[in-house]
C-alpha cells in the first residue's frame, strides 16, 4: 500500500518570529549581502587588487564550457587540459587543481556560463542559483521569514565566494522535498536533476521504496535517465568515456592521497583522517554511520511521525552519509533548519533548540575564520534536534496506513 502523504500546512495560528532569531538573522543577512559588493571592488572576489583572476572553484565551471563550446567536451575532465585554460583565463598560476568532475548533463550549464564573461558568468551563477534557494527556502518557512533565514546562514558566505553550486543543490533537495506530497512527478524531476551531484541522492531510493512512493520514484529514473541521454547526444561518447575514465583518479586523490586538506572535508570520513586514523579505519566509521542512518531514515518514513521531521532527516541525512563534503556543500543543512524553524514557528520551540541552531551555526563561522573542521558537528547538532523532534519514531513504524498530520 502506497504511503499517503498530506501537505504540510502552517495553522491559522501560527506564532510570530521570536525577536532574537529575527534580529541575528537580520543582521548576518545584512553583513552577507553587504560583503561581496564591497569584496569585489576592494579586489577580494572574482579579481584581485591587481586585475587579476583570483583562483576559486568557479574557473572550472568557466573553463569546461569553453572546452564545450570549442568541441572538446571530453577534455574537460582532463585535469591538465583542463588547468591550462584557467591558467588562461586567470593570467596567474595557481597549486594543485580545480578538477572538473560532474557528469556530462552539467555540461549543459557549464557551455552556457562560458558564453558571458568570466565576471558576469560567475555574478550570474551565483544569483541565479541563489534565487532557486531562496524560493525553497521561503516555500518550505511558508513565510517571507524564509528569505531572510535563507540568507542569513553562514554557509551562503562560503559558497558564494567560490562560485560553487551548493545553492543549486540545496533548491533541488530542498524542492524534492518540498513537492512530494502535492506534486510527486516534479518532486521526481527535482530529484533526477540531482544526479549532477549523485553522492547526494543514495538515501532517496532507500526513503522512497520504504514510504512507497513509486510516482517519485519513476519519475527520478526517467529524468535522469533522459538527462544522460540528451547529454550522450550533445557531448557523444567520449565525454562519458573520459568522465567515468577520470572518477577514480579523483576518488584516489581527494579520499585516499588527500590531495585537499582533510580539513576542508566536513564529513565523518575526513575527520578520522584529520586526527591521524588510517583509510580503512576512516571508511569504516563512514560505512557505519551511513548504515546507521539508512535504517533511521527507513524507519521513520515508515512511521506516522509528520512530514517537516521526515523530510528534514533526509536532507541531514545526505550530508552525514557522504565522505565528499566540502562547506560549500553545506548550503544544504539550510533544508533541515528550514524544516525545524517551520515546526517552531508553527508549534513553538523547545527551550534549547534556537541555542542549539545557534552553535551549529557558530561551528560554521568557526571553520570559515579557523579551518577547524566543525561542519560534521553542526550536522549532528541539526540531526539530532530532528530525531529529538521526531520523539520515538520507531514505536510509530509499520502501521497499515501512513497518513502525515496536516499541520508543518
């Protein structure tokens, strides 16, 4: 029997935003905004002092389009081909490099930011995926409250800065979320765009088959498999040859060789390396965890617990379950925090939940001035407010009818 699932709605009711979330939020939204302009024409972002491209995760973006709009797709994920055309763009050398490792449907995005500039292509990435984020954000608040919340984060600094695409991935988890119960095809297609970071969608499947939602599901699969389909023809063979070619080379250098710094990396994984654990023992404490969360997540979509917990486990979940997770990524902890302000405007908070959000949010700020990888502690500070929330799920599990209360 097919899990039914209600849209979630806020109740007439529903209480104001307490002043000290409302007047941090304000001011850290305003510090956010006010920095980058201010960043750009003091030579601290995009160009540096000297009119120079400052090396940052954007260029590789910028420089698989070019590759895409000269004919050479497939050599996009040559690493050395690759770091020669940003070695053009930027006019300075930089260490190491700035890979490109998406699969070839991110090529589409790639080939159309290479046609601006490379100022505009990065100002122009940033806000429009911005704009995606801050409609989930405001949609799953159910308030404009949202928008204020969704800016306000730390995580917007971290990943605006490089260029990164932590925005797009936190809309599209967000949006899955966010649709399922009303809409499960677009739900679904949210979710088959997600493939373009595939570390991020392992626990759907597991969540979908256990909640029974087969609409989802299918319609994940025939997105994505359109996806790679459109991709094959636009970019031929090669570019799928080159991309799962070079996956292993990146596996063995970022997982294994820790070509960037364990500190950079927020996950489990990275954090047993950082303190001196070999590879294996780092693996297994990952492969535990992941587990361990799989059979939560299992459990409590299965169970009558309300939809806001549900969905705000999941997208915690996907961070705690994958070992490559880097801050920019953790836009995505916005979700779950979106899910749990939502719950606390609707019902209330808990004594201890905004201090709480406060200092996985401090540990954040901590990582951005420090370098001390705290963003796992920050995960777990938010998941377990969820599990807390959620009470004991696991008495709820296996009824014969999974119907969500109607409210948050």
């Amino acid at each position: 029997m097919a899990m039914r699932i209600a849209a979630p709605t806020i109740p007439p009711g529903h209480s104001t935003v307490p002043a000290s979330l409302l007047n941090a939020c304000f001011v850290f939204s305003v510090v956010i905004v006010s920095f980058f302009p201010a960043a750009y024409f003091a030579g601290g972002w995009i160009y540096d002092a000297n009119g120079l491209g400052i090396p940052t995760d954007f260029v590789n973006v910028w420089a698989a389009g070019r590759l895409v709009l000269e004919g050479h797709p497939a050599l996009a994920y040559d690493w050395d081909v690759q770091k020669h055309v940003e070695l053009a763009l930027l006019k300075q050398d930089f260490p190491g490099y700035f890979a490109w490792h998406y699969p070839p449907p991110f090529l589409f995005v790639a080939a159309l930011l290479a046609h601006l500039p490379y100022s505009a292509a990065f100002i122009g990435w940033v806000s429009v995926s911005l704009i995606a984020y801050l409609a989930v954000m405001r949609a799953i608040i159910g308030r404009p409250f949202g928008l204020l919340l969704a800016l306000a984060l730390p995580m917007v600094l971290s990943n605006a800065l490089v260029g990164q695409n932590g925005f797009l991935t936190a809309a599209l988890i967000g949006g899955t979320l966010y649709l399922l119960p009303t809409r499960p095809m677009l739900s679904g297609v949210c979710l088959g765009l997600l493939t373009y970071k595939p570390q991020y969608g392992l626990l759907f499947p597991i969540v979908l088959i256990a909640a029974a939602q087969w609409r989802v599901f299918f319609s994940a699969a025939v997105t994505a498999v359109a996806l790679a389909f459109v991709s094959w023809l636009a970019f031929g063979t090669e570019s799928w040859q080159a991309f799962f070619h070079w996956m292993p080379m990146f596996s063995q250098a970022f997982l294994s060789e820790g070509k960037a710094p364990w500190w950079k990396l927020q996950s489990l994984f990275s954090l047993v390396r950082y303190f001196g654990g070999s590879e294996p023992l780092a693996w297994t404490f990952q492969w535990i965890l992941t587990a361990a969360v799989a059979v939560t997540l299992a459990t409590i979509w299965r169970s009558s617990v309300r939809y806001s917990l549900k969905a705000a486990a999941l997208a915690v979940g996907a961070l705690l379950t994958t070992p490559y997770l880097f801050m920019y990524d953790m836009v995505v902890l916005a979700i779950p925090v979106a899910w749990l302000v939502r719950l606390g405007l609707a019902h209330g908070f808990r004594a201890y939940e905004l201090s709480a959000l406060a200092v996985a949010m401090a540990f954040v700020v901590i990582f951005i001035f420090s370098g001390l990888p705290l963003g796992f502690a920050a995960n777990a500070i938010v998941g377990t407010l969820v599990l807390r929330r959620a009470g004991p799920w696991w008495r709820q599990a296996q009824q014969t009818q999974f119907t969500a209360p109607a409210t948050a």
